[in-house]
C-alpha cells in the first residue's frame, strides 16, 4: 500500500448522556488506514460504529460522542488534538465530506453557488477572483454530470440524485487528499446510484484523491472500492483487499454477507440470511461479538477475550479464532452458511387464472408547480389468486402510485380497478373500509408505520377492534398466535414492548402482523426490505414467502430490486416512466428482459461477484 | 411577480370582507344605543319615543334599506368618516382615533421591536452555547419573567419604581400640565412617562422570544447542514448565523409580523395598569360607555392592521424563504 493518507489507530468513541447517565462506546477500538488514491469501502450493519467512526476524524461527533482513546494521524499530526483553529484549515481543504442523505445536506436558504462561495472564502482563497470562483463552480458542476445553470439554483430545487451529485462536486472544490463519504448514495434510485457510484469512480482515478466510502451494501462497496474493511459491532473484522475478500472470504461474518448476494439471472437463486438481529451496543455478549450469529462458533468464541484483529501471511487482517487456519477454496459450500437458506429455482414457480385484482387502462397525472407529472400512463394489469407479483421499477416510474390505487388510498383519473365485482375507486367510505378488510398494505419505513408510543400487543389488538368484533380473550389469543407466525417468539416477550424498542427487522415483522391480522385476500407490500439491514433481509422475503404459503393470499410486492422479485415473485411486471414494459414469469423476465430499461436495472443491482466498477469495464448508463 | 399579485389580490378580498362584516355584525346585534341612551337619563321612568327618534338623529343613528344604509357606509369609510364618538361627544371618531394612535404606536412599536431583536439575539446566542452558563441563566431567567402574569410585574413597577421611590410618573403618557405639541419639554416628558411601561413589556416579553428562537435554533443546529458547515472549516460565527439563525429565525418572523399587527389596537392590559393615552385604553373606555361607532373603528382597524401585517410577512417570507417561491431554474 502506498503511504497511507490518513491512519487512524486504536480509536475509541463512547456516546455519554448526562440526562440519562448512559454511556454505549459504539466505536470499540478501529484501527484503519487510508492510502494515497486508494479507494477504501468500510462496511457495517445499524450499529456497527461505521458511521460514528467516520465522523470521529473529523471531530464533527453529535448527540454526546466523545473520542475517549486513540490517533487519527495526517500529516504527521493527531487531527483529535489539533486546536480548533488549526482543524478547521484541515478540514475540506485536506479532508472532505459527503454526508448521509445528501437531501439535507445543503443549506435551504442559499443558492448553489453560494455555498461553494463560503467555503472558498472560509478558506480563503481571496486570490480567486469572483468570476473564476463562479468559472471553477461551473466546472466542478459539469463534472458531476449538472448543468451549470443550477449554480443559481436553491437546493429544493433539485431532485435527490442531483442534490448528491452537487455534494460530490462541492467536497471537491480545494481538491482534498481525503473524501470521506457516508453512505452517499443511500435512498436513492438503484440505477442513479450506479450511474453516481460509476461516475465517483471515474473522477477519483483521474483525480488521485483518496474515498472512504462508508456503507450497509458489501455489494456497492465491492464493485467500486480497492480494498473493503468490514465492521461488526464497534470492531472491524475483517481489511483486505477486494478481490481477495470476494473470491475468500475468511471471517464467518462477511461470508454470511455475501451471501446474502446472488444473480438474479440464475436458474437456481440461493441466498442465505444471518440469524439473529444486528449487534445491540447496550447488551453485548462477553467474548466474540459475532457468535451469537456465527454457525462456526466454539466455546472459546463465547467466552473471549474478543480475537484480536490481526495480519495475515498473504496480506490484509481478520479477527477470528478460525480464520488463521489459512484459506478456505474448495471447501464445503454450505459451511459458514450461517442461517437458513433460501433457494428459488426456475420450477417453482406456479400458476393461477383467476384473478383476484383486475386494473384496467388507469391513468393517474398530478400536479406539481402548475406542471403535471404523469404518474400512470394506461395501466392494466391482474392479481393471479394465491400468486405473488412483483411490480418493479425505479423512482418515479409510478409503482407506488398504483399501490395507493389498487389499495383505495387514492383515485385513478381514468380507468377501472375490480376486486370481486366491485369498482374500488367507486366506492364510499364504507365500501372503502369494508375493502380495507380484503387488501392490506406494509410500508416501506416500519417505524413510521407504527406509534412509537404503542405498545406491540396494542398495535395488534387495533385491527381485531376494528373489524373483528372479539373478546378480549379471544383477541388476546390471536395477537400471540400472530406473534409467533412472524417470527416474534416468545410472544409474551413482545406484547409489552413498545414499538420504539424493537430493531428494524422485528419493526417490520409487526408491520406485516397487523396487516395480516384481518386475514385479508390480498397484501401490497410496497418496499419492505429496503430500509433493513441486509443481513436480515432475506429472513423478511422468506416470512412473507412462508405466511403466502400458509394463508394463501395475494401478494403484490413493489421493489426496486429484481434480486427480491425473483426470489418471491411468480410475475414479475416493469413500470418505467408510469407504463409497463415488460411482464411476465419472473424466470423468463429476469433471465432473458427484452426491455432495454429492464436490462438497465439488473445491470444495476450491486453484485459482487461481477465488481464492473472497479474492473475495467464501464457500464454505460 | 405572480406570488405578490396573487397575495394582494388576496389582502384586497379579505380586507373587503373585513369591512363587510364590520357593517354586518353591529346590525344583527339586538338593542337601540338612543333607547339605551334615553333610558340612562330618565332612570326607571317610561320613554318618550319621539325623544328616542331624536336622539338618534343626533347620534346619526342608521335609516334607509340596508343596501343604502351600505353604500353610505362604503362611502364614508372611504372618506376618513367613521362619526361622532359617543363617550366624547361631539368630537367625530376620526379625531379621537387620531389622537390616541400615535401614542399607543410609539410605546408598542417601539417595544415589540426591542423585545423581538432582544430575544431573538439572546435565543440564538443561548441555542449557540446550548449547556452552558449563559444557556441556563438566560433560561431560567426568561421562564421567571414570562410566566409573571404581566398585571402583576406591571403593579409591582409602579409601586416600588413609582410609588415609593418616585423614580418615574405613576401614569399618564406626559406630564398633564402640558399641551402635547412639538416642543423638546413634551417630548422629554413623553418619553420620561413612557419609560416604566416600556420596561415592563421587555421584561415580560423577551421571554417568549427568548424560548421560540432558542429552540428552534437547537432544531436547526442539529440540522446535516451545519454538520456539513463545521466539516467545511467555516468559522463557527458564519455557521451560527448564517446557517443557524439564518434558518431558525424564519418561523419567529411570522409571529413577529402578526404581534405588529395587532399592536394597532394597543394593549388594554398595559394602557390601563398605567393610564396611558394610546388605543387600549380608547378601546376599553368604548367598551365601558358603550361607545359603538367608537369601537367598531377600533375593530376596523385592528382587522386592517392584521390583515396588512399577514401580507407583509407572507412577502417577507417570500423573499427571505426561497422555498415558498414559485418556479426558478428548473421550471
């Protein structure tokens, strides 16, 4: 490795709360370094530290972190003692930042170019004349792919992918050594967030800057970054470079994370989940932290002391009791495959005539500033009884729009939607609440569809007050049974908790319980994975699999992702632009996509084991 | 261009609408000021009507349909003529309002804007060293003065300040041995007068400021723009005001165009703790003696100045949040 940008050594960081005298160190000793021009991703799940630690470096901790041990050198400098004075001449001229969700990133009161303008006069750099401060801000704008026209603009009025790319352009404006970037491209379009992680790529090469890219995904990480470092519960647990990590993976943790990773185009799909929840900082277990989730674990792994990150023969570092044993090619596929495994291969797929949804010619247009934006564009489509479809495509292509239709939320313009001889938009408030009985819907964020003030056993109780007309007991019996069908066990665990204490996963098998709760005919689930932790997304797709089988149901499944729709899905239709241009079989659509925007998208699911970005290769977008 | 047009259509209609039912609501209102104003001076005894019918004449009681009887109201309006108050017969209303106005503008112009820049300035400065010695004084402060019923700081004033050690008049708006005219003498006396009751408001309504500034501020602080502006190596000067007050001060402005807004009706509570001659203590003396054509100005006006107060800060707010402005480059 050349000599390294930044190092960071043995940092530790603790959140402290005075109010409610908590202390949880989230960062529990990292060690990482960041060569000249290299481009390093670091990888974690919700509560791994990556986030915490990347803020570290920068002192920009919020919410009562403290850096309570270890160096962050640059320059032959510890940035966490510098003076105040001398961190802010470092900071964006030697190290930038691109935040998570960019959307907010930028002041809303001020135009695009004025913010370039306060941090080159911050930095002074009086000697730039105005006009070439505003030729230099139209440069950097044009080479993150923006008119330079929307210099003038304020950052409302850019779209999210935009309001990123200006972030990039705007982290290199004193063209930094180091970038640091925060989950940059997280919310956004799949395919946006190909074209943004391609174009990233390109600009660091011929720019020689240094990215640590931070990130939930390994799959994005693997296909742009050099050499990926991965974090588990505070500690990093595994550094190397990409390729070797890819083709050997060696601490169980990362194999588990890949994977979660498949081709969708393959006749057989298998993906794995990890068991278990993401790390809880609060409540450690004493020894290893990945063995409650590990299949390989020991009695050594649970009683520690923690294994210590450290250097292998052929390079790079892992922190495993059985990672030094040396290299695993060859061995058993199916060892280190920590949870259960999820196989979708072409035959299952099974098919139904009789429609239990029936959508006809829909149109749907809204407006916004005077404009209209079409949102559905002659829509028809049918629910096949007992059979799951996938309604895929990217942001703005309307998926959402008809799953707010189909479930009565809102009317089309024009054309029909018939569930059991009924024209839904027709209906009244009652017809609409007694339809609400047969079609149900699960939300893409679950902690915004439930009060965090409620507590489990309330939340399911709801929808039997509302429409089952049943005992208390009997009600009682039937949020247990509920319960365990999605995976909660032990139910009594979890009647009283409020909703605000569960992890993400255990938020979203609550969603999907309350939906199901009514028993209804048909689910629309409208992105339930894609806020969670990758490790636990497949164990969501599998219960939503396992509970159609079950109870029979319809099941509508809106994703951006074809990896999901093909492990789920019997039907899979694309929306593009508010039209569909591609249905059919999820095999036949996904292994052979006649539509050049379908190909588009599957081009864009992160997919380690093709790693376009990094390699040679450029996808043209 | 469009967004002003559209807001002064919009202050045009309700202003209209305002006057409208001005003229409305005082004609649904059951009772005869001249009957009410006859029965007063001939006590228990039995009314002559035709004393009443002259009396109303003289008070210019309204005749004719309601259509004229509006028309003649529009009219007047128009015109400045607004009638013969009541209570300080036969001066016509205009005069009267005329007189009291600048008093009460003066005092609570003056006052509300002291108060907003005051608060406002200490909001920020407390969100700004959130935790610190200056935070919690300046809180614990603002929540001891705010929450004093204002009657009861203002009485605890004039006695201590007033009564006992004569530092300042215990009422009136200028000494009453004077003439109001433009002379340095008056207008020091006006201001030596007015000096007790200014203090009494800033005292007791800085806090309000005080608190909506600092957490909305506290808000706007932990917004990803400032994080991004400290990782920018701005100045933490330029990040507080620029990025921090910048943003919080927004919602404060709207209450702070309204409370100018109303301040043309004077505040009762301070003009008669103090008896000081502004629109408070007009109005409250319009309301004791039953002074009609008195008090439905009084209300004309405060509706206008609302009304003219919204459309100042729905434009203030267009300029100062480009959010609220329609279009730009991507349209």
């Amino acid at each position: 490795m050349q000599r390294p940008v930044v190092s960071i050594e043995d940092v530790v960081v603790t959140y402290r709360s005075k109010r409610r005298r908590t202390a949880l160190t989230s960062v529990q000793g990292m060690s990482l370094e960041v060569g000249a021009g290299e481009f390093v991703g670091l990888v974690g799940e919700s509560g791994s530290g990556k986030s915490t630690l990347a803020n570290a470096v920068l002192r920009l901790l919020t919410g009562g972190g403290e850096v309570d041990r270890g160096r962050v050198s640059f320059n032959g400098e510890d940035l966490l003692m510098l003076s105040e004075e001398s961190l802010r001449t470092v900071r964006w001229r030697d190290i930038a930042v691109v935040l998570q969700s960019s959307m907010n990133a930028l002041n809303p009161v001020a135009t695009i170019r004025t913010q370039f303008r306060d941090v080159i006069r911050a930095h002074r750099r009086s000697s730039w004349s105005e006009q070439q401060v505003d030729a230099d801000v139209s440069r950097l704008l044009s080479l993150v792919k923006i008119d330079p026209k929307y210099a003038s603009a304020y950052p409302h009025e850019l779209s999210g992918g935009m309001k990123q790319r200006v972030a990039i352009a705007l982290a290199l404006v004193l063209g930094p050594r180091l970038v640091i970037m925060d989950e940059p491209t997280t919310g956004l379009d799949v395919i946006i967030e190909h074209e943004i992680l391609s174009d990233l790529r390109d600009l660091q090469r011929e720019r020689g800057f240094a990215v640590l890219l931070i990130s939930h995904d390994l799959g994005t990480v693997l296909e742009v970054a050099d050499r990926v470092v991965v974090a588990y519960a505070g500690r990093i647990v595994e550094d190397r470079p990409a390729k070797a990590l890819l083709n050997n993976p060696l601490h169980p943790y990362t194999r588990a994370l890949l994977d979660c990773y498949a081709d969708p185009g393959a006749d057989q799909v298998r993906i794995t989940y990890i068991p278990g929840q993401p790390p809880n900082m609060a409540a450690l277990p004493p020894g290893c932290p990945f063995w409650p989730r590990c299949a390989e674990a020991e009695e050594k792994c649970q009683q520690g002391p923690v294994p210590p990150l450290t250097r292998l023969d052929g390079g790079g570092l892992v922190a495993c009791h059985h990672a030094g044993a040396g290299t695993r090619e060859g061995a058993d596929p199916n060892l280190g495959r920590s949870g259960a495994v999820y196989v979708k291969s072409r035959a299952n797929a099974s098919a139904s005539h009789h429609p239990v949804i029936t959508v006809t010619g829909v149109y749907k247009t809204y407006r916004r500033n005077r404009l209209p934006l079409v949102a559905l564009n002659d829509v028809s489509l049918t629910l096949p009884r007992g059979t799951v479809t996938a309604l895929v495509g990217g942001s703005g292509s309307g998926k959402s729009t008809l799953a707010r239709l189909i479930t009565g939320m809102e009317r089309p313009d024009r054309g029909t939607i018939r569930f059991d001889g009924r024209d839904i938009p027709r209906l009244g408030r009652r017809g609409l609440h007694a339809y609400r009985q047969h079609v149900q819907m699960v939300f893409q964020d679950p902690f915004a569809a439930l009060n965090p003030m409620n507590t489990v056993g309330y939340t399911l109780l709801r929808p039997f007050v509302n429409y089952g007309r049943l005992s208390s007991t009997e009600a009682f019996k039937r949020v247990r049974q509920l319960l365990e069908q999605v995976g909660l066990t032990p139910a009594d665990a979890f009647v009283g908790k409020r909703t605000s204490e569960l992890s993400g996963g255990q938020a979203q098998r609550v969603v999907v319980a309350k939906a199901l709760a009514v028993n209804p005919d048909v689910l629309v689930a409208d992105e339930p994975i894609s806020m969670l932790d990758v490790s636990i997304r497949a164990g969501i797709l599998r219960l939503l699999d396992d509970l159609r089988a079950q109870r029979g149901f319809t099941l509508l499944y809106i994703t951006h992702d074809l990896l999901s729709a093909r492990l789920l899905a019997d039907q899979v239709i694309v929306l593009h632009r508010g039209e569909i241009v591609e249905q059919g079989l999820a095999a036949d659509v996904i292994q052979s996509p006649q539509h050049e925007y379908t190909r588009l998208l599957l081009r864009s699911i992160p997919n380690p084991r093709r790693r376009t970005l990094a390699a040679e290769s450029k996808v043209s977008p | 261009m469009r967004y002003l047009i559209k807001r002064l259509a919009f202050l045009a209609f309700t202003l209209w609408l305002a006057v409208t039912l001005n003229f409305l609501i005082p004609r649904l209102m059951p009772g005869n000021p001249a009957q009410i104003m006859v029965q007063k001076l001939v006590g228990e005894g039995p009314v002559n009507p035709q004393l009443v019918r002259a009396v109303g004449i003289m008070l210019g009681l309204p005749r004719g349909t309601l259509w004229h009887q509006y028309v003649l109201y529009m009219h007047n309006l128009l015109h400045g003529n607004f009638g013969v108050s009541y209570t300080y017969f036969p001066y016509p209303v205009m005069s009267v309002v005329a007189q009291a106005l600048p008093w009460t503008l003066i005092l609570l112009g003056t006052t509300t804007i002291i108060t907003f820049i005051l608060g406002t300035s200490l909001g920020a400065l407390a969100a700004s060293r959130r935790g610190t010695w200056f935070d919690t004084t300046a809180t614990i402060t603002a929540n001891f003065t705010a929450t004093f019923p204002f009657f009861w700081t203002a009485l605890m004033a004039l006695y201590i300040l007033g009564f006992v050690l004569h530092w300042f008049p215990q009422s009136g708006g200028y000494n009453a041995a004077m003439m109001p005219q433009w002379s340095s003498a008056f207008v020091i006396s006006a201001v030596y007068h007015s000096i007790l009751p200014a203090l009494v408001i800033v005292l007791t309504g800085t806090g309000g400021w005080l608190f909506g500034m600092r957490n909305n501020m506290i808000h706007v602080l932990g917004e990803d723009y400032v994080r991004l502006a400290t990782a920018k190596g701005l100045p933490r000067r330029e990040i507080a005001l620029a990025y921090g007050a910048r943003n919080a001060i927004l919602p404060n402005l709207t209450g702070f165009a309204m409370s100018l807004g109303t301040l043309v009706g004077g505040s009762i509570l301070v003009e008669t703790v103090f008896s000081y001659p502004g629109m408070g203590y007009l109005l409250f003396n319009a309301v004791g003696n039953s002074d009609y054509p008195l008090m439905q100005t009084i209300f004309l006006f405060i509706t206008i100045g609302t009304l003219v107060a919204n459309f100042i800060a729905d434009i203030l707010y267009g300029v100062l949040d480009p959010r609220t402005r329609r279009g730009g480059v991507s349209a």
